[in-house]
C-alpha cells in the first residue's frame, strides 16, 4: 500500500516541478521579448560598438555569420576557406566581445553560436548588407554562382 502512495506523491511531485519550470521560463521568455524592445529603442548607440568590433574587416563578420552552432572551429574554417589560426583568433575575439558563445557537444568538439543579441539587434542583417555576405559568412555573390552552377 504505500509503495502506490509513495509513487504517486513522486508523480505530484514532479508534476509541481515541472510546472514551475513551465513558469520560469515563460517569464525568462517575457525577459527576453522586454530586453530586446529595450535593445532595439537605442539601436543606434548600439550600433557604435557592433560596428567597433567589425571594425577591422570582413573576415571577423565572415567567421560571425558561420558560427550558427552546428560548426567547430575546423568547419568554419573549411567553410569559409581560411586558415585555422585565423579563424580561431576571430572566434576568441568574439567571444571575449560576448558575440559569441561555445556550446558543450560530444567529442571534445567546441561549437561556436552567435547570442540572442543578434536576434534582437538584426547584427547578422546589418554584417550581411555591410559586406556583401550571405547569412552562412560567404561572399554573397559567390553563393549565387555556386547555386548556378549546381543547377
């Protein structure tokens, strides 16, 4: 008898729990959404310090927009074309700026992700029509001839 009552006092018990975590997530969510309203009102003095930190050129933006958390630094730098080293002192770059973050994957294997910031500020919008580049970090305009010659 009081195995059936121990087992259902656990259930209960876990279905509390997961209903305040239901809670507190709706309200990290409602966080977030006023974070980003408040972000965007001063966008422009915002804006100073992205363009401050892709100041130095299009490779940095390059490596920004390939970071969309499925690569490692070895993919990104095959993606991209470019060397290791220079892909990894971008990526320590960035995430010393708090642009980027590293997720936890199997293997040993670092994946690199941009922050919601950039969902709130539209950064990789504003990188991709700054120098041309697609939304994965490649030349634009080298994407349309790869598509071209793939049909």
């Amino acid at each position: 008898m009081t195995s059936g009552k121990t087992g259902q006092t656990e259930i209960e018990r876990d279905q509390q729990i997961l209903s305040r975590l239901s809670r507190i997530e709706h309200r990290v969510d409602s966080i977030d959404q006023t974070q980003a309203f408040a972000l965007r009102a001063d966008e422009a003095k915002h804006f100073g310090t992205v363009k401050e930190i892709f100041r130095k050129g299009k490779r940095r933006a390059q490596v920004y927009l390939a970071a969309d958390g499925s690569r490692g630094v070895e993919e990104i730098a095959k993606h991209l074309g470019m060397k290791r080293p220079n892909v990894s002192v971008e990526l320590k770059a960035l995430y010393r700026q708090g642009m980027l973050e590293v997720l936890d994957a199997p293997g040993r294997r670092d994946l690199w992700r941009r922050k919601e910031i950039d969902r709130s500020l539209r950064i990789s919008q504003f990188l991709q029509g700054e120098y041309g580049l697609s939304d994965d970090g490649r030349s634009a305009t080298e994407r349309k001839v790869r598509n071209k010659k793939a049909r």
